[in-house]
C-alpha cells in the first residue's frame, strides 16, 4: 500500500497529512502558540495528594495543574515493594515528570515518572532495566529473536532498558547502534539539564511535529514526504541523515504554484471532518455525535437501494460502514469509548463478517484499539486511546449561541421566556414601561403571532410594553429594560 506524507507549513501552524492510495486518512495540526506537550519532560513541584483516589496533581508551569495516578509513579508500581501514593509523594515535593497525555477539554496533562525517550526503532527506558517488545509483534519468535538481537548490540554495562519498536524488523544492526548512541545522548543532556532545573519548569521538549512525523510514522510503505517549506526541507533533510538515512531519498520540497493541501484535496477532507454527517459512496450515510464522554456513530442506508434485497442492502451498507468509520477515527482523531449502531442484521453470518471488517480496518491505525462484539442491543463498542485533543476541539469552539447543544431555541420558546420574565420583573420592580430587546426575528413573532399575548400581558400588569430590534443578538438572546 503506497502512502505519501504531505507537509504544510506556516509560521503560524504546521499541518501534515498521512495519504493511503490518494485517500487522506490522518491530519496532525501543532500551531505555535501550542506546542504539543506528549513526550515532554518537566521538573514538577507536588501541589497535593489525594489518598481517597491514588493520585495528585503537579504544578507543572501550565495553566492547569496536571494529573499523576499511582499506576503511573515508578516507585508505587514496583514489583517488589508496592507502595500507596502517599507513602512516595508529599506536597512540595520536587519530581521529574514527563506528559503522556495532553490536557483534554477541561483535564490537565496526565504525567508519569516513569521516563521514556522515543528513537526511531527503540524507546529508551534509562529508569528500569528489561527489554520491551512492540505489541503490534504478535510472532513470539519474532519477538525473541528481536530481544535476543538488542541484547547482543548493548554493552555489558549498560543502564536502562528498552521498547523494541516495529520498524526495528527492518533495522539494520547499525541503524539500531546509532539509535542507541543517540538516545544515551539525549539522556545525558535531560540529567545535566534537570540538576541546574528550578520548579515547574521545561527540562525537555520532545521534538516538533514534522520531525515526530520522521520518526514515528514513516516506514518502508512510505514512498514520499513532500513539503512546501524550504527552511523545514532543510531541517529534514538534516535531521534524516543523521536518524533516518532510509527516508532521505524520500524527502521532496514542494514548490508549485498552488497550496500543496489543495493539489491532494485535503483542505476538503478538513471540512468534511467537520461534519456531522459523511456520505457513503454507496448512497448511504453516517452520523457522528462527540460529547466529552463518549463518541456515538449511526448506520444508515440513505438512497442506497441496489442490493438483491432489503437484508442484502443493510449488509452491504455495513460493510462499506465499517471501512468508513475506521477512515474517520483517524482523520478525525476520535478518542475514548465509542459506540456504533449499525443497522440491525437479522443473520448471524452478516453480523460477524460486519465485526471481521471492522476489526481488519482498524489494524491499520496506531492509537490502541479494542472492539467488542455487539451488544445484546446491537450495538458495537470500541475504545481507541486518546492521547490528544480530536480535529474539532483543535480547529472549532463551541457556538456561542447555541452553546456547543447543537440546537437553538425556536423563536416561539424565546417569545414564552420573554413574556415570563416581563412578569416577573413586574413583580419585583416599579416602572414606567418595559423594553424588550430581541432579535428581528423574535420581535417579529411578537408583533405578529403573539401579538394578542404581548397586549394581553401589558393590561394584566398595567405597564406598557416596547419592542426594539437588536440585530447583533442571537435568536436565543434577549433583555428588558426597565424605562
């Protein structure tokens, strides 16, 4: 399967896009003004402990305090001598930290002390002392023989222990070498950077994107990484020669006329991510609701009407889904529980074939998945971790008028709550008159349709009542003025 890496960059932000076979299906977006925090590492400061839930949270120099599990403190999950958070951490206590998982709408960065530095084919563990292997290694023997090879390549005395990372199968023993000269190295700089630290402060700032993106995700599939920046080009190039040798020749500096994102139609795949609805080739279509909790994907077969019958036109129908859905987990970096409701299948076989494509088209992604079967409701539910904020909280806000609902109060409700609260204030206040300001539309279905209500309301309380359009409110926004 061929796969292009395309690189925008701006002085303001740097987009890349993953491309199977000319389909967008990943976009990773860092802006300037905020960097990613995952890999980074801070010299923290303890600012309370919370026995009640093993956990604390640590001032780290962020706006929010950020959030530390016992699971995650190296000292409370040694094999030999478990301890309680507090038994280990006290308030004010100095400790070096690292970010595992960005600060989430409004949760705090999740920290470990349990310090990993990531290369390219290994993840250096300078704290502990066994060699890892990579989970997407399922071979045992593979796994041995990989273990068995590193520990070959590593001096006697070597500190520190290992994740064997999955490019490491195509690893040279040289390549994996200077892997392991480069990390020590960074190790030795973050130990002689943390000594002189003062509190919540930065020790260690992983790498920026488009370099992460060398490291991480570019592999033996990648045929090219086009950027649209020289100095970035540049910067690449550099850094590939010294960690990534394979990916030079790969390496493309963009220079054509028209923005780079929209020779691959990815500035439209950006808008179709942020809709609720994505159209299937087949006719039908999915809905996706995020809420802070969960995700929700609805199945439905829309104008699709070409299958040999009404069972074979959902099969069908879910089978296209299921391919779908996996594309947009991605693209749109859905994390957490998510829950799919397919159409209902009457048929046994058709409900397994539906969860096998499912789970064949979910291998492909990087975050950690795991899909359950369907529920006794016939739903499926799967969990993907997240580890960053998803594209819409990263590109859109909530809108102010409907207050991130989705929905707005008909102009006939808000009429209602207009006529309540006159009597309300009749109630509480002695006026002359009151004044209503409201959208057009608002003041219009007062005048008209409720025009018989308003007058009515005015005799019940004796006061006369003014309307006043204000254009620059929303359908749901109004005041009275008490004249």
């Amino acid at each position: 399967m061929s796969e292009e890496i395309l690189i925008n960059v701006t002085p303001q932000e740097t987009r890349v896009a993953i491309v199977e076979q000319g389909v967008v299906q990943e976009l990773h977006i860092e802006r300037s003004t905020s960097l990613g925090l995952v890999g980074n590492i801070y010299r923290g400061s303890v600012c309370r402990v919370l026995p009640g839930m093993q956990s604390a949270f640590v001032e780290i120099g962020l706006h929010r305090a950020a959030f530390l599990h016992v699971a995650d403190v190296l000292e409370c999950t040694n094999a030999n001598q478990e301890k309680t958070i507090q038994e280990v951490l006290h308030e004010g206590q100095p400790l070096m930290v690292q970010v595992v998982k960005e600060p989430i709408g409004t949760k705090g960065a999740r920290l470990t002390t349990q310090i990993s530095i990531a290369g390219r084919f290994l993840v250096y563990l300078p704290q502990q002392d066994h060699i890892g292997v990579s989970q997407r290694i399922e071979d045992e023997a593979e796994r041995e023989l990989l273990r068995d090879r590193l520990l070959g390549l590593l001096p006697e005395k070597h500190a520190g222990g290992y994740i064997i990372r999955t490019m490491s199968e195509t690893a040279s023993d040289e390549e994996l070498l200077a892997d392991i000269a480069y990390l020590d190295k960074v190790w030795g700089n973050i130990q002689a950077a943390s000594h002189g630290a003062s509190e919540r402060s930065l020790v260690f700032q992983d790498l920026n994107l488009p370099m992460r993106i060398l490291r991480d995700v570019v592999n033996e599939k990648t045929d090219r990484i086009v950027i649209d920046s020289r100095e970035t080009f540049q910067k690449l190039s550099e850094f590939a020669e010294l960690y990534a040798a394979g990916a030079v020749t790969r390496l493309e500096h963009y220079q054509g006329e028209r923005p780079l994102f929209d020779m691959y139609n990815v500035e439209v795949e950006i808008e179709k991510a942020m809709s609720r609805k994505v159209e299937l080739k087949s006719g039908g279509y999915l809905i996706f609701d995020q809420t802070e909790a969960l995700t929700t994907v609805d199945v439905n077969t829309g104008g699709f009407v070409s299958g040999k019958s009404l069972s074979d036109t959902i099969f069908k129908t879910n089978l296209e889904a299921s391919q779908c859905i996996a594309r947009q987990l991605r693209l749109r970096n859905l994390g957490g529980i998510i829950i799919i409701d397919f159409i209902d299948m009457d048929e046994d076989s058709q409900r397994e074939a539906v969860m096998q494509e499912l789970k064949r088209a979910v291998e492909k992604d990087r975050a950690r998945i795991s899909v359950s079967g369907f529920s006794s409701l016939g739903l499926v539910e799967m969990t993907r971790k997240r580890t960053r904020e998803s594209l819409a909280h990263i590109l859109c806000e909530p809108c102010p008028s409907c207050r991130g609902r989705g929905e707005l109060k008909t102009a006939q409700t808000v009429c209602y709550e207009i006529l309540r609260e006159l009597l309300r204030h009749a109630r509480q206040f002695s006026a002359r008159e009151f004044r209503v300001l409201a959208s057009q539309k608002v003041i219009g279905m007062l005048l008209d349709e409720e025009s018989q209500s308003l007058a009515n309301l005015s005799d019940f309380i004796g006061k006369p009542v003014s309307l006043q359009v204000e254009n620059q409110y929303s359908q749901e926004s109004f005041d009275i003025v008490l004249m």
